[in-house]
C-alpha cells in the first residue's frame, strides 16, 4: 500500500491487473500530444455473403467462444429496464462458465438478479461506473471475490483503450437493428436513445453480439453501431421494460429544499463570469441538479443569451432548451426518456456520441474538456471539496461514479449543489467516506446554508460576495451542520477491500473497505 | 524473389517493410473471426480549454513534430482540384525535412508538382491506389528511390491497421469545420462529399490537422471527422479549385461503343439471377461502367424491381435512383460531384461510410462483402480473367487500383466492361502486363464482340447463353482481337521494381518493372 496525494492508502498492484498507479493529482498524467500505451483493435475478419443471425442469444453466445475467466461487457442503456444482462449471465451459468469478470458501464436496479451469480463465485470480478442496490450491499460485505472497480464513464473508456477491461464477449441492446448488425437506439418499442456507451465495446471486444426486439430490414438507419463492428445479430422478445427504460428521472423536483439550492446555484453561474453568449452547460438527471436548468432556462430568456452546447446525460427538459434556441446543439452520450430519443432522431443538432468523444480523458477533444459548467449531485462532500457519489450512510457501495469525476475535471466551473445535511446525516463533513471526485476539480459547493467556494477561485469567491451571494468558509458551514445533526456514530468497517475507487486516469483514489453491520 | 499463385514473381521482403506474403488467392488470409494483427491507436491528450487552432498550415506543421523519415498522409476527395497536398510537401521541404514517405488514398492529376520533390530524393516512398500523369512517369522511369506500393482502398484501411503505413502526420482538408476540427466535405464553397477516405488517418496518424478554407461556428455539424481525433486546426485560402474538385467524369458517356458494351452488360445483369428486389449495386464512374447504371435504371422502372442499396463511388446518377425509390440507401465513401455533397448531408439514407466500413478485407462487415453486383473497367483482361488497371500501353504507371479488387472479391457477381481493343491495342490479352484483380475474382467480360464468362461459373453460362447473350470463349475472342491488332510490339523494361502491387489482404500481387523507353 502507499498513500496518494490526498493522503489516502491505496495499492500500488491489483491482484490479476498488475501495477496501478495512486491518484497524484486531477491533471498530472495528462499532458498535451503524449501518446498513451494503448492495445489494438481486435479487427476481425468474416467471409462475403454469411449471415450473422443467430436463432437465439444461446446459439450467438456458444459462437462466440464462451470460456473460464472471460470478460462480459454490456452498456446501462436501458437502466433500470435492462433485460439483456440478466438473460447474458443466465445463458453463461447454464453453459457452465466460470470466473467471470462483468465490466457493464453501469449497473442498476435491474441487476439484482445477479447476487446468486456474485455468491456462488460464477462473477469474480465487476467493472462498473455505479453499483446499486442489494448488489452493492453483498459486494459491501465481501462476497464479490475480488473487490469491485468503480471507474467513470470517460475512465472506462481509457480502461479499455489501456486494456485494463479486454472485453472477450460485448452482448449490446439495440431498439432497432439490421441483418448485418446496424444498429441504434433511437427508435423501435424499446427507444432508449443514444447508443454512446456501446461504441468503444462494440470497437474493442473480441466478439460483439447486437440483440434487438425490432429487426428491421436491411439497411437499418440511422446506425450508431455500424456492421463492420458486429459479429452475431439475435433478435429476443424484449430487450427489456420500455416503461423502466424511459425513466423518470427527468422530471423538475417538488422538493422546497432542491428548488431552493437550485435557485441558489442559477445564481453562482450567473454571475461566474461564464454566463453569457456561447457557453455550455452539462446537468444532471435528479434531484437539485436537473432544477438548477429551470432557473438557467428563465435567466437565459430574460437576458437574451444564447448558449453553444449541453452534454450529457440528456433529458427532455434539455431537448426543449434546444428547440427554445437556447443551444446550439446537444452533444448526447446517454438519453434519460423517451421524447430523447425522437430528438436524437430526428434534430440534426441533437449529435449522438461516443463515451471516447464525451469524456475519455487520455484523448484530445473529449467534450468534457470544453465544458463551462457543471452542475453535479453528492452524497456527501467534505471541507477539502472532495465529493462522494458512490458509498452510503454505512460505507455501503450504494451510488455511481458515471460522468461526475470526468465533467469536473473538464469545466471551467463545477458547481456541486447537496443539501448540507440530510436528516441526522451531515452531508458537508470533515471527510467523506469514498473520494470519487477530487476537491481539486470542484470550485463551488451550494448549500441551503451558504455557498463554499474552492479556496484555488479567490476572484470567483470575490464575484460571488460582490453579487450578494451568501459565501460560507466550508469549515464553518461543517461546524455549523456538525450542530444540528451531532457527529454521527462511526461506520463498522472490516480491513477487507471490496472496491477500488478509479480516477479517470486509471490511477486509484480510494479504497472501499468490507461494512461489518449495514443498517 | 518467389512465386505467387499467378505464377508472378514476387519478394518475399521489401527493403524498411520487412516481410511480405506472395497471394495466394482472393480468400486465402480471411478466415471467420480471425483476428488479424493490427497496431494501437496512437491516442493522445490534450489539456482542458487549450486551442487547436494554429495562424497557418506551416504552424501546424511545426507542432506535429516534423522529421525526417516521417510518413505523410492524405485523403484525394479533392481529386483533380486538391490544393493541400502539395502545400504540406512545399512546407516540409521548406522546413528541410527529407526522406518523407508520401502515403495519400490516391494521388491525381493536381500531384504533378511532386516530380521535382520525388527526383531529388525529399520523397523516397509512394503508397497510394492510384498514380497518374507526370509522376507516375517519372516513377516508372526509376525515379523513386524505393518502388511505389499499390494499395486497394480497402487495402488501405488494412495496411495502416497492420502498421504498414505508419502515419506521422495526416493533414486532412475540410470543406467545413470548428475550431475543435469537427470538419465535413458535405458543405461550403469547396464541399466535395463523404470524408469516407479520411477516418483511417484521423484515427491511426500520430498528428493530425484539419485544413479548411470554411471554418464555421463551434459546433460544425454534421461532423464526419470528430474533434476527438484531430490535434490541429487550420484555415487556409483555399483547398483547392471547387471546379475541379466536382469532376466532371460522372456524365453518360456518349460514345456509341461505351452504350453497346453497357448494353450488353445491363442484360448480363438482367439474366445473372440476381437481377430482383433486394439487388445491391455498385459501378465505377466513367465511360461503358458508369453507361451501365443508366440502362438498369431503366430496366429496373421496366420490371419494378427495388433495389436495396448502391455503394460507392457516388455519382449523382446514384443520387437521382436514390430519389426515384430504386434504393433504399447509398453508401457513401466518395463522392464524385457537387450534386452528391448535397444529398449526403440532406438525405438520411445517402449515408456516409468509413474507407474500413466500406472495404477493408479483414472487418467483419464490410459493404464490398455484402454487395450483388458490381461494374468495373479495365485496361486489360488476360484469358485467366485477371484485370490490369494499372499500368499503359509502354508499361508505365498511369491508373488506379481503388476499389477494383475490394468490389470484385466481394460482389456475388463482377462484371468487367471493355472494348475488346483499343485503336492498335488489344485490351483482350494472354496476359496483362501487371495483375491488380485477379481473375478468380472476376465472373464476365463483356466487350462488343462478345461476354466471356469464368469457367468457374458454369450455371452463369448457361444462363446468359439461354438469354440469347453472345457468349465466347475468351481464348477464342484473345485470337479474334489479335488477327486485328496484331501482336504488339513487346515493352522495353528493365530489371528494377520500380511499384509493387498489393493485394488487399497485404500479400504480393505483382511487380512493375521500370520502362526504359516511353512511348
């Protein structure tokens, strides 16, 4: 073990990954025009005129040389819908297959089907940017065999780049697809939008399965992934549960307490100096964050400013701010409903990307990396700014990485917005459980009880102070909060690893320790 | 030296290439998911909110780490009006840089200026699919230091995958683009079309700079090259002459020879049993090849067939059965006219393509492999059926490989169209001078004296002989065409290599001798 730059022990080999490196720093290994030690593409061959069609995911997964210790990989595309891991993991346990490492983009609720899998030691391994539910709770008690990587979304890209994650089977949902495997997800029964994630497995697996619920004929289009990827096309009854797939996340919060630190936030960004003709703007799905695009949205009419581009993460209420004029174009990796999907379709300035493009911080025009602002959520988050997104309450592995490490590192203001506690839970405390996101790449916090301002932003806390904005020291507001919620019972932890915190790097931030009694 | 499988004698290395295989057969490298031996992507990083764009193209040269040795890479939408290519040789030789290997997908009429650059050694080796005019001359009169290497399109893709060709620097003109080098040929003054040719260098070249004589508002959309691939952003005056960049080769030929050959080529097609709906198509863009598209066009209205999709090559003949319905989708991986740059970026089903989506051998989707039918020209075809598209009448290099032995090893059926001699010429020969299709790949001849068949389609024959097709043998139509010519004088060659000829899965095809008297 050694300590990385935040003071945290973290390994420096992963038992089957070799050597890693600690987390030194937000930009320390990314330097302009450097090379990074990459794999190449498995490019693989196939004669003229043969079909790829396979009668069943069985019959395309038997084809795709099933075997001990494989890596399965699958995008979250569908969320809380998904019906194609849950099928894959089946099809592979009942062939006998052992010793697998899953590497899925995200897990979800949808995927507390795999417990026995992870108990009887058939998955050993898990790569994923979020790990929700009765998943992380018996990975937070160390029944996973090795601990879990938690990467984000940018870093699972450079993960596979890197060959960290060597994908050997890729099985992707597709909404639409054809004979030859063009695909897309931007309509078909089971629309879920952008196919952004599945690109670089689609790239990089060894054998690349398109499963659909809507084989349309041959050419399909548009096609995200495109043939010359593809392997094995299956067509299965459903791909999943549409109405779960259309999540609904997108909604603004009734919450007084969102609406309120929302408000608060529209007003950090609009007197940030970034607010005005040409920026761009990424939000989050839930809660506060979602909401702070309300008030952007009434600001941007009332003072006539016309943005450039949002990413994300794209939600209905994004959609609408494009055809309002108020962007010029949405750049969209992920589509968070149904009325995404019909834009991405349809609006030639609504741009599907890849994950490389979104977020891969190794390449050279990732688009977190021309980013303003960004509006991001947090679990907790502590007074040297850095913000946990992935343990609970109890040290339980119970939230996602996703895009939050990679779009704060990227914009020129990241704008954390939590409420400062949550019933007898501090939310700003002394030092947060997990380090997802370095403090170093987070400028404001705003709270319900001020606005913390990232010490590196002097002229920003000035700007703040001179607009009225309530600015709070974060140790004050820490003291502050300590007050009313008391300092909160230590987590029962064990001395067993059950996670690794990657930062978008591939160097390792945190380490996730075994919880001894989840409440 | 040892033989091929046409009896050809080919090296077994070629000096700074190392080894090489003979051919050995259309079919003989690709197997089923065989995943072939390819090099990393160079992906490099760049830091948050830094500019790409650099004052002028020499700028952006001196940032790409210019040296000699380098390898220097272009894409030839432009054809006959390109104005980048030779301003990055002036620069380089400018900047002393020596030794350069000059690898463009094609190299035309507008690269005459690089005869000086090539006799005084700045450039030492040619990849290209096509080397015409002056240069190819001055190639064949030994003038290279090392022998040119003749690539297919899909041959291309292959040997910068394999690290064959080893990009250093690509500069890839835009007819449009940002400041962050998402660029398109399919708009502005200079549009030009697909950018199909230029995804292999964007992705593979250590340096990569977009050159543009049109830069637009941050984002260019649609962008065919992404910004996370590109390191440099130039504007320059012009990239070339817009006039010549719409080459005016896709008109119907007039010439009464040329009709009767496409004719005679449409009823082969009509009577091959692939003449039906769901038919997929492709033919070349000149002369009797191109004359074939217009009389299957009107055959098709006649027995209401619907095509399924034309690949290409696109001409705006291709655009206008698009429009009429006899498609369902174009595959665009260049495009030859003004008209078609329009179609590409308004029509969702005139769909642009990757050079290695389009034809790489060694993908497992590539259009050429999925293709019914295809057209081609010749300049030769011998009594094996192997077609020379290479080299003229003295022996001298003056043509292009392209996408000849993609589209032929894929199409369930190639038709070759070509007059049976050409003034004192036979094109119907014992043998061609240099095989750049071989003959297994290739089904009918059709001349005006007559359509040969390959023995290895017998049903063919006799369906084309039931249809009232003037059948022949094609020894018998050799000895026909050559009571008429007579036997030509014989090439006066020397013994120096001065090209090679690659087939497209990397092996040797064939070797050219230099010419010691031009005629």
């Amino acid at each position: 073990m050694i300590k990385n730059i935040l003071g945290i022990e973290v390994p420096e080999q992963i038992d089957g990954l070799g050597d890693v490196k600690p987390y030194a720093g937000v930009w320390s290994n990314i330097e302009d025009n450097k090379v990074s030690e990459n794999v190449a593409r498995p490019v693989k061959a196939k004669k003229a005129h043969t079909s790829k069609v396979c009668d069943s995911l069985k019959e395309a997964i038997e084809k795709s040389n099933p075997h001990d210790g494989m890596t399965v990989t699958f995008h979250h595309h569908l969320r809380g819908g998904d019906g194609v891991l849950m099928q894959t993991i089946e099809i592979l346990d009942e062939l006998g297959i052992k010793d697998i490492t899953l590497a899925s983009s995200s897990l979800t609720s949808a995927h507390d089907g795999l417990v026995p899998y992870v108990e009887k030691g058939m998955i050993t391994r898990i790569f994923s940017s979020g790990i929700r539910g009765r998943l992380g709770e018996i990975i937070s008690m160390g029944k996973l065999k090795h601990p879990a990587i938690i990467h984000s979304h940018g870093g699972r890209v450079r993960d596979i780049l890197s060959g960290r994650i060597k994908p050997d089977l890729s099985v992707l949902a597709a909404s639409a697809a054809d004979e030859e495997g063009n695909s897309t997800g931007s309509f078909g029964p089971s629309a879920f939008g952008s196919m952004g994630y599945a690109d670089i497995d689609a790239k990089y697996s060894k054998n690349v399965i398109i499963v659909t619920d809507n084989m349309v004929e041959y050419p399909c289009i548009p096609a995200s992934v495109r043939q010359n990827y593809v392997d094995f096309v299956v067509k299965i009854d459903t791909i999943g549960d549409a109405a779960k797939i259309a999540s609904g996340t997108t909604r603004i919060t009734k919450s007084p307490m969102d609406l309120r630190i929302a408000k608060i936030a529209s007003t950090v960004i609009e007197h940030s100096g970034l607010f005005k003709n040409g920026m761009s703007f990424q939000v989050g799905a839930g809660g506060a964050s979602l909401a702070v695009a309300k008030f952007l949205r009434e600001d941007m009419k009332r003072k006539d400013i016309k943005g450039s581009f949002m990413i994300g993460g794209v939600t209905s209420y994004g959609v609408d701010m494009l055809e309002e004029g108020l962007f010029q174009a949405i750049f969209d990796v992920q589509s968070f409903d149904a009325a995404v999907s019909t834009s991405v379709l349809n609006n030639p300035k609504h741009v599907e990307i890849t994950c490389d493009h979104y977020a891969n911080p190794n390449n050279c025009g990732a688009m977190t990396n021309k980013l303003d602002v960004v509006v991001l959520g947090a679990l907790e988050v502590d007074v040297d700014f850095n913000v946990n997104v992935i343990t609970g309450s109890s040290g339980e592995i119970r939230g996602a990485s996703g895009g939050h490490s990679d779009t704060a590192a990227g914009a020129n203001l990241t704008v954390v917005v939590c409420p400062s506690f949550r019933g007898r839970l501090p939310i700003i405390t002394e030092k947060v459980h997990t380090v997802v996101t370095p403090g170093e790449s987070v400028d404001v916090v705003v709270t319900e009880r001020g606005v913390c301002v990232n010490p590196s932003k002097p002229n920003l806390k000035a700007a703040l102070i001179k607009a009225g904005v309530n600015v709070v020291e974060i140790d004050d507001l820490r003291k502050e909060v300590e007050k009313i919620t008391g300092t909160p019972a230590p987590k029962q932890l064990g001395n067993k690893p059950v996670g690794y915190v990657e930062y978008r790097d591939g160097s390792i931030l945190d380490v996730i320790y075994n919880v001894e009694n989840l409440s």
